[in-house]
C-alpha cells in the first residue's frame, strides 16, 4: 500500500449498515450544516464530483424540512479538515 487512509474499515462497514434508516436524523429539531468536499469518493463515488452527484440531494430525505444546509468544500475529499 502506497498510501495510508484514515478510515478503519469496520467504521466504514457500519456507516453502510445504517444509511438507509433516518430514523436518528429525524429526531433532530435544530439547523444542520452539512460540508462535504467536492471530490467526497465515499458520498459522491459515481461522478467523484459532488457538484453533480446527485448524493447530496438525496440526503435532504433523512432531515426535517428545512434544517438541512449542505455546502461542498472546494478542492477537497471526504476528510475536510485534512484534505486539500
């Protein structure tokens, strides 16, 4: 391996596990921001391009309406924060 990722795989299985049941989310009652970077592979892995994915839309389902603000990170992946 030639570079080492951040995601342990057991984490990345229980995410899967769970992301068609918004019964959690639903229960949120407070504004949401959600940001995700524009080359974001684990939401937006059919296009690598989450400006026309259609992922960040369909996420829009698992909140009450109007709480959720998304906002796509220019020149970054799924890790923000360490991605550039």
């Amino acid at each position: 391996m030639q570079t080492k990722g951040t995601l342990p795989e057991g984490e990345l299985e229980s995410v899967v596990a769970d992301s068609d049941d918004p019964t959690m989310t639903k229960q949120i009652t407070v504004p949401v921001l959600w940001a995700l970077g524009v080359n974001d592979n684990l939401w937006c892995g059919t296009t690598h391009d989450c400006y026309t994915s259609t992922a960040p839309t369909t996420e829009e389902g698992f909140w009450q309406p109007g709480l959720l603000t998304e906002f796509i990170v220019p020149q970054s992946g799924h890790s923000i924060n360490v991605d550039y």
